[in-house]
C-alpha cells in the first residue's frame, strides 16, 4: 500500500518514463535502503527497463538514455527542493501521534508532484510509442501481458484469505522499512484494516488492462502527437475522466480508511520505532540536501 510510505516522492520518479510499469522491485527497494544511490542510479536503470519491455537499437537506446538523463536534470533542479520542505513537515508530525485529516495533504503532495512529473514526461514518451516499429509493438504488447500474469499471480491467486494475507505482509513490510519491526498489537491493528477492507484486485486488473490496450491502439495507430499527448495524459493523470464513478468511491473509501490506520498506528509507535522514523527521515534530508547541491 503506497500510502503507508510517507516521504518524499522520490520513489516516484522509479515508474515516471515508460509510464508502463518499467520499475523493478529491486530498484524500488534500493531507494528505500538507498535514495542516493538509487536516485543516481536511474538513467542506466530505467534505460535497461526500457529495453526490457522493447528490444532497443542503439539509437533508439542512446535517445533513451538521454532523455531520460534530461527529465533527471529538471527533476533535480525542479523538484528536489519541494522534497526538503515536503520531509521537513513530516518529521515535524513524527513528534506525536497524527490525526487521520494529517495524512491527506502528504498524500495530495506526493500524487501532485507525480503527476507533475509525469506531465513532464509526456511528450518523450509520445515520441517514443510514435517511433516503435511493428515488432517492436509486438514485443510490448507481449510483455504487457506477461506483467498482467505476473499481477494475478501475485494478487488474484488463492482463496481470499490468503490475498488478503498476502496484501497484509506487503502494508508491514511498507511501514517496516520506516519504523523497524512492528509489534503484535500493531500487526493484529493492521491485520483489522485488511478484514474491513473491500478486495477489488479484479478491477485494477481490468484497470491495467484497459489503459495497455489504449496505449498499444496508439502505438500501432500512430496518431498525431498532439492526440497522443492528451490520450497519454487523460489515461494517466486524468484519471478520473474514465474510470467508474463506483470505482472512484472504492479508492476514496480505501484511502480513507488507510488514513485512519495510519493516524492510529502513529500513536502507538514505541520509542524505539519513533526514532527509527525519524532517523529514516532525517536520511533521506540528508540524501535530498546532497542531490540537490551536486
């Protein structure tokens, strides 16, 4: 649950270029364990994830890496400097527990700067689909599909219990990596959130789906980039243009709950925990601070 990860959007920059899910689990770590590291990272690691869905020549690689590496230049010298402001507020709330109306502008800050970014992106990657020829179309719809079957396998496999469990563990290794190992009586508050809370991993597979589907029809119908520009940023940053009024309710829903877990979890962090919070923070200031000066 991304929800759970409050701090900077850094991590958001890791599914920004392809906007089609490029990102490794491994890199997505990394910037927890490392954002520098990772952060510096990017251009090598999204260009070979680009490479993965497509088989690059070497200039349409070369164009990659260079546009990529640009985007990282704006990023750097754009948004970076909100990320010391956004980390700032929300050590400040780590002195004490949060109230559940504290959690929704970090979430608004966090969505905000990455539609920014990936606003920003757009006509790169319009460029980009206008460029791929028919094989190459072939080759992502291919790998579109193997990421669907790998997304039932990891969310739609077993009964609903142990999806449910599943999607559990994944919330608790969310909030370990920022405040140490939870104790029982937290993971029982979590394991609550799970029990009330509507499983609709059917309808982000649809989701999923349908917004592959009408990047493919561009990548094969070839419109004119200014179309494509609006299609791309309808499906995603618009999002709510298109997607169903009663599915709209359910992320809402969903959202709100999670701000009340988090509000609650918040006030029975032990000492231990807090400071592991705050130091996490404190890092990743550290880490933005050098970013933004290099």
């Amino acid at each position: 649950m991304k929800l759970a990860r409050i701090g900077p959007a850094l991590t958001l920059l890791l599914a920004a270029w392809l906007l089609a899910g490029c990102a490794t689990s491994t890199l997505t770590r990394l910037a927890y364990a490392n954002a520098g590291l990772a952060y510096n990272n990017l251009v090598p690691m999204l260009t070979w994830s680009v490479d993965g869905y497509v088989d690059l020549s070497d200039a349409q690689e070369e164009w990659v890496r260079s546009r990529i590496a640009a985007h990282l230049k704006w990023h750097r010298r754009n948004e970076l400097p909100h990320y010391g402001k956004f980390l700032e507020g929300a050590l400040a709330k780590t002195s004490q527990p949060f109230a559940p109306d504290d959690v929704p502008p970090f979430f608004t800050s966090i969505r905000s700067h990455y539609h920014l970014l990936v606003e920003h992106t757009i006509p790169d990657v319009a460029e980009f689909f206008a460029g791929l020829s028919e094989a190459q179309a072939t080759q992502l719809a291919r790998r579109f599909a193997e990421d669907n079957r790998k997304f039932e396998r990891d969310s739609l496999k077993g009964t609903p219990e142990e999806r449910r469990r599943k999607r559990m563990h994944r919330f608790v290794d969310n909030v370990e990596m920022w405040t140490g190992s939870l104790e029982r009586e937290q993971r029982r508050m979590i394991s609550d959130y799970y029990e009330s809370l509507a499983d609709f991993s059917d309808e982000r597979l649809g989701e999923r789906r349908f917004v592959q589907g009408e990047i493919m029809a561009m990548v094969r119908n070839k419109p004119a980039r200014a179309e494509m520009e609006s299609q791309l940023k309808r499906l995603l940053v618009d999002t709510e243009s298109w997607r169903r009024p009663e599915y709209i309710e359910k992320i809402a829903a969903r959202n709100r709950k999670t701000f009340e877990l988090l509000s609650a979890l918040s006030a029975t962090l032990t000492d231990r925990q807090r400071a592991a919070l705050q130091e996490r923070i404190r890092s990743l200031q550290r880490d933005v601070a050098t970013l933004s000066a290099g």
